[in-house]
C-alpha cells in the first residue's frame, strides 16, 4: 500500500507511573477500511484507541494525521483533525439520565447550530437504522445490552464522522447478537464509507469483516496485515493470543473454526492414498445485504446460524466436515468422496433442503428473531473435486465458480 | 515515599531507625500535605474560573435554569422548614433570655439581625449542601466513573460547559434567593413564637425589626451567600469531576467517599469563611 496512512503511530510509549503499558508501537491505519486491533485482555488495546480520540497522550513518540505529527499542529488543526472522529465504548457511556433519543441527538444539539427539526430528522433517520424506533423514550437502563449498543452505535454515527472508533464492541453479548453487531458495522461502514478502527477479542468472527488486522503483543504492534496474511503469521502471538481466543468451534454456528477446519483438513489428506480424492461444497446466503435491511442483523444472523447447524448436521452424519469460511459461506469437505459420489450426496441434500430445509431454518430464526416482516433470500452451493497437492483455498474458489442456487424462501408462499 | 521506607533502615539491615530521621519526617509529611493542598487549591481556582468564563457562552441558559430548578426551587421546602423552626426557636430562647432583663422589646431585632447576618446564609448553605451539593457530587462522579464525561470529550462537547458551568452559575443564583425565602420564614418563626405563643405585640416585635435592620446587614448576609454558594458548588463539583483521581480507593466507593469528603469539606468552609468574611465585612 503505498498511500499516505491515515493515521500513524511511530514509535508510541504510553506508561502509568512505573507501568509501561505501550513501549515504541508503530502502526499504520488506512482511509476506507475496517481496521481491527486484536490482543488479550489488559494488553493495552484501549489505551491505544484512546491516543487516536486524543483522551490520552503518549509520553513518547510521535502520533501523525493524514501524514502530519499531531505535535506541530496548532490548535484548530487538532480540533479539526479530532472533530473526524467518534468514538463508541467498550460500555457504552450512554448518559443515564437521558432517554435514548436525547442522547443520540445530544452531539448534534451541542456542537452544531441545526434547526431542531433537522436534528430531529437526523436522529430519526440513525433511530430507524438502527431499529431503535421503539425505544426512543427509554432510559439507558431500561434497555437490553443489545439495544444499549445500538444506541451508542446510533450517537457515534450522529454527526457522520469520518471515522468511527469501536472499542469491544460486542462485549457480554451472545453469539447471534456478536456477529449482528459486526455485521451492522461492516454494513454502515460500507454504506456511510468510514474508516472503522475496532479493538476486538472475537476472533474468528472479526476476521468477516476487517480489511486489516493488528496484533498488539506485550505492548508493542507485532502483526500489520491483512486476516488471510495473519493465518500464515508465526509468531509466540499465534499461539498464546489466537489459539487460545479462537475456539475450536465457532460460538455462532457450532461448526470448527477454519483453523481447525484446515487441520482436519491436512490430516484427511495425509491419512488417505495418494489417489484418494474429496469433494469440496461451498454453500452460500445470498442477499445478505436485504436481509440486514428487511429482517434486520439479528434475524440475519439467526438464519445464518441455523444454516450452519443444518449444513453441519446432514454433512456431518456421512463424515464431512465443515467450517464458515465468509460473513455469509460455509465450506464443506466431503472426505474420500470423487465428484460422481459428491454430486450424489449433494443432490439428496438439494432435495432435503427444497422439502424442508428452507422453511426450518426460516422457522429456526423466527423463534428467536421474530419478525413480522418478510424478505425473499436464497441459498446457492456449488462443488468441485479436490486433487490432495491443491490448496484448499484455490478448490473453494472453483467449488464458488460452480455455485448455482438450491432453495429459496418465497415470502408470499410463507404468507 | 519508598525512598523515605527504606532509608529509615540502617546500613547493616538491623532495623534501628536514624535519629536524624525523627527529625525530618514531620517536616516532610507537613510539608508533602501543605504542596497538596496548595495544588488542590490552585487547580480548584482554574476549575472555578473556567466554569463562571463558560457561563457566558450560547447554549448555556437552559442548562442554567434546569439547574436553578434543581438546586434551587426543589430545595425550597426543606428551606422553608428548617427557616421556619429556626426562627420559632430562636424567638423562644431569646424571649426568655431578654425577659430576663426587661428588654423582650428587642426581639424582633434580635431574631431577624441574626438570621439575616448569619443563620439565614450559613444554615441555608449547609441545607443545601446536604440536599444538592452530595447530589452534585455522586452525578458527576458516577458520569466520570462510567466514562461519560470522557464521551462528551470524544463528541467534541466541553465538559465543563455541559456539566460544571451550569451548576456553578445556578448555585450563585440560586443561595441568596434561597436565604432570602429563608430569612423571611426565619422571622415569622420568631412571630410565631414570640407574639402568638408567647404573647409579645405584634407592633413591638414588626417595630424593632423597622428599626433595627438596615440595608447593610441584607447586602451583608447576601455576600455571604454568594461566597458560600461559590465554595459550595466548586466544591462538590471538584469533587466529582475528579474521583478518579483518588487514591484511597476506585468505582463506587469513590464516588461514595467524594461525596462525604464533598460535603464535609463545604460545610467546614462554609464555617470558616463565615468568620472571614464577617470580619471583612465588619471592619
């Protein structure tokens, strides 16, 4: 990347008293993508953050803005530079004493001169985004940990900042309401196109939507790069951070995580013959983006973890195994399986899912996402035949190549 | 302080003190708690200064009067009560004293001189304290706790000007008014006592305060209002505002402990500066 970093830190230390918490971090953050910082607890990734927003200074070291050390601005070119950014805490800061709609609109009504119908337009606006709309006479207090996020989510994009700082932003929330949250920032990332800068312990789960990924390592950056770069990182941080993060399963879905998927993986490759093949099954939610919208992230989520459940729990009975391989794909290996038998497996499960696949993971995500909405989505899969020598990753992008679509719910027949 | 521990220790490590030690300790602790204190009080100046300069920018008026209406209007009936039992027991006791000497003429100048010059402004600061002031302190504490004074940093809204400036500002409106409605119901206390229980005239007593109270002795007692209300305010504000900083403990303690040493600290000021300033205002 050869572009002017946005923002950049050289050689950053930050101690407390005696307490070296960052010691000659250097990282860069680029304009336009989803940047999240990933390390253990009490690493020190939230004092980082916190030198961005200007709540904290480094004691040494330099911080640099579009290109230019924060040290030889004058005031307002500070004031300015910070005024682009926003910021949403680990707990939310909500003011408690404020109902939801107060504190959404409480940035606008404080630091611009806007009519209070074009606040109240504005607020509206985030309001409805992010399905607050029933909640805007609430207290903080009064609302679930999802809603409080949401809220925070709502006053951080207020003011339509160029960049939006996260800091854990699914902290003590459920599998399904953690990737509703990421999933909701990837959205109006892409939508409102700020830079996110994300403090995050949910790996894998981070890895769906983050452009980039730094890895804060007793106290300095030792990663910069992108997730797909991160799998092949060897490095102490691998194994004491991203282990141990990563579950072997994955919270959401139930289904191994891809670094376990991978090794299951070489290991079938290495028990079988040479000559022995596998089969490869890609199987993706199509219209994520209307199904955020309509249904909203939760519904949305829901219906990708019943997916996963009913992909892991036909393939899985005849020896396959599978892992979520995108925000919205699943990858499954049909193990000893050549592409006459795959066909032949794949297409009793097409079956299945037309008889009743479609409408029980619809039904799975109405009980607990109940929604009175309904949007058309459909699911599409597609295999290809795996040779032991290929990468995995070259035979997942053929099995995509040959995707076509195996079901679809049809609101009107649901109706 | 770890270089103090270990020098108290002799070279051979067997325990014994240094005499020269006993001598330099206490100007050393004397000395540390007078520089902390000169600190406290210097950054509560500027914490002072900076709230009354922010008062006078846009937006600030109904923050102010939200504020008026807490501290002040919501206090008035405690006001009203501790006033009128102030004055009833006033005018009691010193009915029977001036009795005593053929003088209960004088009561009416004796209940109200002494409400309006000092009960009146320091009883009404205390109430206040008690009711508004630990109040103040646990909201801004609890918001710096929950780190929503460091969100309204990162939306670009000044702190001081949301939260302080407004406090500050309405108590100084909101203590002379307060000791105003206090005096009044103070002196129909001492009535109520003097002349409907105890028989006085009527006439006599509304005479004596005719005659006795002047300008001077109402400006006075509002001065001190003032002054209270500013060491009140900037007082309990500080001591929320900055709970983090405290060292003797973190979290809802600290906010429990600001909130003590909020209302223990305005109270004995108060006090103090009651002498201070009546000795100003005497000379």
């Amino acid at each position: 990347m050869n572009t002017t970093p946005l923002i950049e830190f050289r050689n950053i230390t930050k101690r407390f008293g005696s307490h070296t918490v960052l010691e000659n971090v250097n990282l860069q953050i680029y304009e336009g993508q989803v940047t999240t910082i990933i390390g253990l607890s009490g690493s020190g990734k939230s004092v980082l953050l916190k030198h961005i927003i200007g709540l904290l200074h480094p004691d040494e070291g330099t911080i640099l803005f579009r290109g230019k050390p924060l040290n030889e601005m004058n005031k307002s070119e500070i004031s300015s530079s910070l005024h682009q950014i926003s910021y949403m805490f680990q707990g939310n800061a909500l003011f408690d004493s404020l109902m939801v709609y107060d504190n959404i609109a409480l940035p606008l009504m404080e630091t611009t001169n806007l009519k209070k119908a074009e606040i109240n337009r504005r607020v509206m606006a985030r309001v409805e985004q992010t399905e607050l709309t029933d909640a805007i006479h609430r207290y903080p207090s009064e609302l679930s940990g999802g809603m409080q996020k949401r809220a925070a989510l709502a006053r951080a994009l207020i003011t339509d900042p160029q960049i939006v700082l996260f800091d854990e932003p699914t902290t003590g929330q459920d599998p399904v309401r953690k990737n509703a949250i990421l999933s909701m920032i990837a959205q109006y990332q892409r939508k409102f196109n700020f830079t996110a800068i994300m403090v995050s312990h949910e790996i894998p789960d981070v890895y769906f939507i983050s452009n980039r990924i730094l890895a804060l390592y007793d106290k300095s950056i030792v990663f910069q790069g992108t997730p797909e770069e991160l799998g092949n990182f060897k490095h102490p941080f691998t194994d004491e951070v991203i282990n141990s993060l990563e579950g072997l399963q994955k919270e959401l879905t139930g289904l191994y995580s891809r670094r376990k998927f991978k090794v299951l993986n070489h290991a079938q490759l290495r028990r079988g013959q040479s000559d022995e093949n596998y089969c490869v099954a890609v199987f993706t939610l199509s219209d994520i983006d209307a199904v955020n919208a309509v249904l909203g992230h939760d519904t949305a989520q829901e219906i990708i973890h019943a997916m996963g459940l009913y992909i892991d729990k036909h393939f899985g009975a005849i020896g396959g195994f599978s892992t979520r391989n995108k925000a919205n794909e699943f990858v499954t290996v049909l193990p000893y399986s050549d592409m006459a038998e795959a066909e032949k497996i794949m297409n009793e499960f097409v079956e299945d899912f037309h008889e009743r696949g479609i409408s029980d993971i619809w039904a799975e995500a109405q009980k607990r996402a109940p929604s009175d909405k309904c949007v058309d989505f459909a699911i599409r899969a597609g295999i290809a035949e795996g040779q032991p020598v290929a990468e995995i990753d070259a035979i997942v992008i053929s099995a995509k190549s040959q995707q076509k679509e195996i079901g679809r719910l049809r609101c009107a027949a649901k109706e | 302080m770890a270089e103090n521990g270990n020098s108290r220790q002799s070279p051979e490590g067997n325990g014994k003190c240094r005499p020269e030690m006993f001598l330099v300790q206490p100007f050393s602790f004397i000395g540390e708690k007078v520089i902390g204190w000169i600190n406290v009080l210097g950054t509560a100046t500027i914490f002072l200064v900076m709230a009354l300069w922010k008062t006078f920018r846009p937006k600030q008026f109904p923050k102010v009067i939200a504020q008026i209406y807490y501290i002040g209007a919501s206090s008035t009936t405690i006001i009203i009560l501790v006033g009128l039992f102030t004055g009833m027991v006033l005018g009691l006791q010193s009915y029977h004293a001036l009795s005593q000497f053929g003088a209960v003429g004088g009561l009416g100048a004796l209940v109200s001189l002494s409400l309006i010059r000092e009960l009146g402004p320091v009883l009404t600061a205390i109430m206040i304290t008690a009711r508004a002031g630990s109040a103040i302190t646990a909201e801004v504490g609890i918001q710096r706790i929950s780190e929503q004074i460091d969100a309204l940093h990162t939306m670009h809204v000044d702190p001081f000007r949301y939260l302080i400036s407004p406090r500050i500002t309405a108590a100084i409106i909101s203590f002379p008014l307060l000791t105003a409605v206090f005096d009044f119901v103070g002196i129909i206390g001492g009535y109520i006592s003097g002349v409907m229980l105890l028989g006085l005239n009527a006439g006599v007593y509304s005479h004596s305060i005719n005659a006795n109270v002047d300008m001077k002795d109402l400006t006075d007692g509002f001065i001190k209002a003032i002054v209270f209300a500013i060491i009140v305010a900037t007082v309990c504000c500080y001591q929320g505002y900055f709970v983090h900083m405290r060292t003797d403990s973190h979290g809802a303690k600290a906010v429990g402990l600001a909130t003590t040493s909020a209302v223990v600290t305005s109270c004995v000021l108060v006090l103090v500066s009651d002498y201070v300033v009546t000795s100003m205002l005497l000379i």
